[in-house]
C-alpha cells in the first residue's frame, strides 16, 4: 500500500448523511466554477483595457496589471484542475497543478500590493525625486514573477493526490473515501520547513512590510506632509482596500493548507472545510474586480496621481496654471506687433 494512505479517511454515512455530503461538496463545486467564470470574463475585461489604452505608462496600472494576470491564472487554469481533480481518478498532476498555480498567485499578490504600497509610499515622503519610475516599476515585477515560480516548484515536488482506498473486506457498504491533494509522506521531513517557509515568506512578511508602510503614513499625516498624503489618500484607499481583500482570503487558506499537512487526524468535516476554504480563497479576484469598480476614476486611467485629491477632485493650481503660461506669448506679440 502507497506511504501517502495514511491521509486517507472515510466518511461514515452514520455521522453525515450522504445526501448532505454530496449536496454540499456539489455547492462547493459551483462556487468553484462561477468563480473561474467571472476571474476568467473580469480579468480578460482588465487587460484588454490596460492594453487597447495603453495604460502601462502609469505604475499603478503595471501593479493592476500582475495582479489581473494572477487572477486570471487562477480562473483559467488553478480552479478548473481543482474541479477536475475532484472528480477524475489519475489527478497526480491535476494535483501538482492546481498547487503549484494556487501557490504561486499567492505568492504575486501580495508582493504586488507591497511593492506598489512602497512605490506610492516614496512619492509621499521624496516629492523631489523620482526614485521608482515605471520602468523599475516594470523591472521588480518581473522578477517578483520570476521568484514566485521559482520559489513555489518545491509544491510541484510535495504535493501529491492521495489514492482512493479500495473497499475493505468487513466495512459497511455505505462507506465512501475522498482523495485530497496534500503532502506525499515520502518527504516527511521536509513538510515542517517548507510550510513555516510558506508562511513567513508568502504571509506574514508582506503584510508586516504593508502594514508598516501603512502606520508610517499614518505618522507623517501629523506633519508637515498632511497636505501631501491628502492628495495621495485615494490611492491609500485602494491599498487598503486590495490588503485587506487578500488578508481576509489568504489567512483561511494558509490556515487550513498548515493544519491540513500537519495534523495525522483526518476527517470529513476537514475535508469540506478545506475545499471550502480554497474556493473562498479563489474568491479573492471577484473582490478585486469590485475594487476596481469602485476606483475605476483611478484603476485603468491615464489620469495623474497629483490630479486626484481625497476623492477624484482636481486641485485648482493645476487648472489655473495652463490659462496664464498660455496668455502670455499672445499678450508679447500683441505688444511686439
């Protein structure tokens, strides 16, 4: 018998009904799939517009940009090899797959959401210089891609789909097994170190990093830099709008992926409970794209950030400036002539 069995559990049919099982393992299942509708609709919606416009000249749409990529990965390819590998029989790499994706839109998102609250942080309190401009913009999130791939193929060397068990000689009939997609036992030793890894690197760092950007705004609003962060407080709107979106997705998917891979008692309760946990973490690009709704005066514009003041409100020295460099050549000429 395979070394990964031992993951395996039954269900007994005298704890939760049958019925009830399979009515909510189907709801979890369409959850998944209006799910990988809308990523896949929404987010093709956001980058068709990012390039039909040509947007990219701006950082904000560049981090808009990774993060649509990600969802839509997750729409298009994380969500349907999970539904898949529910249902099929050879789900190895459906498996291997549906991780390795999971975890490396994981990984993008919020390095995304730290870069870009590091970027708008710079432009706050260094309005002289421009140290992070698009093009460096363009250059970090490549490599932060470039790492996430990286970093996240210890997921496809781990992670395995545990066999179905055949009936046993003795058990009641009504008995039924679920196959996961959890840690092969072969690398026992490694599941401790990768896991705290996965949690320091992908969770708890970024939004230590955000946080703390975020309360030294929070400092600098009761300085000389008031009026500059209130020019900028839209655009701290949506950071806080984006980190709060995925801290409130990623903490019950990192929650149950520890306990799912470290506790050796298994049930059907975790079981639905994981599933459950993962479609809510796919839910994470349907709130993005209502953020975007809701910043859309920001989101995918070729609008300036000086130009937005505390709610999309242009400030009057930049429209009384253009009428008076303007005037006054007319004025010379008139004079000359």
């Amino acid at each position: 018998m395979n070394s990964s069995s031992n993951w395996s559990f039954l269900a007994n049919r005298s704890s939760t009904p049958a019925s009830e099982e399979e009515s909510f393992f189907n709801a979890i299942v369409f959850l998944d799939a209006m799910s990988s509708v809308f990523l896949v609709f929404g987010n093709f919606f956001i980058l068709s517009l990012i390039r039909k416009k040509r947007l990219l000249g701006r950082s904000t749409n560049v981090f808009i940009f990774s993060i649509a990529v990600a969802d839509f990965l997750n729409g298009s390819i994380a969500i349907p090899t999970h539904i898949m590998f529910l249902y099929q029989r050879e789900t190895i790499y459906l498996c291997k797959c549906f991780r390795f994706v999971s975890f490396l839109t994981k990984t993008v998102v919020p390095y995304t959401i730290v870069f870009m609250t590091v970027e708008k942080t710079m432009r706050i309190l260094c309005p002289t210089r421009e140290i992070v401009t698009v093009a460096r913009c363009m250059f970090c999130t490549s490599l932060l891609w470039f790492f996430s791939s990286s970093f996240n193929i210890w997921s496809v060397v781990l992670f395995t789909a545990v066999p179905v068990l055949p009936p046993v000689a003795g058990e009641p009939e009504l008995e039924r097994t679920y196959k996961r997609c959890v840690l092969n036992q072969r690398f026992m030793a490694l599941h401790q170190f990768f896991l705290l890894m996965d949690l320091f690197v992908l969770f708890l760092i970024p939004f230590t990093v955000v946080t703390s950007l975020l309360l030294v705004l929070v400092f600098k609003y009761f300085t000389i830099l008031r009026e500059r962060i209130l020019t900028y407080f839209f655009v701290v709107k949506l950071l806080l709008a984006l980190s709060f979106n995925v801290l409130i997705t990623h903490t019950p998917y990192q929650v149950i992926t520890f306990l799912e891979n470290t506790s050796n008692v298994q049930s059907a309760e975790l079981f639905f409970l994981s599933n459950l946990l993962t479609s809510v973490f796919f839910t994470r690009g349907i709130w993005n794209l209502v953020i975007y709704g809701y910043f859309k005066h920001y989101v995918c514009q070729k609008q300036n950030l000086a130009s937005i003041r505390a709610g999309n409100c242009p400030p009057k020295t930049e429209t009384l400036r253009l009428p008076i460099h303007q005037s006054r050549p007319s004025h010379t000429r008139q004079n000359i002539i």
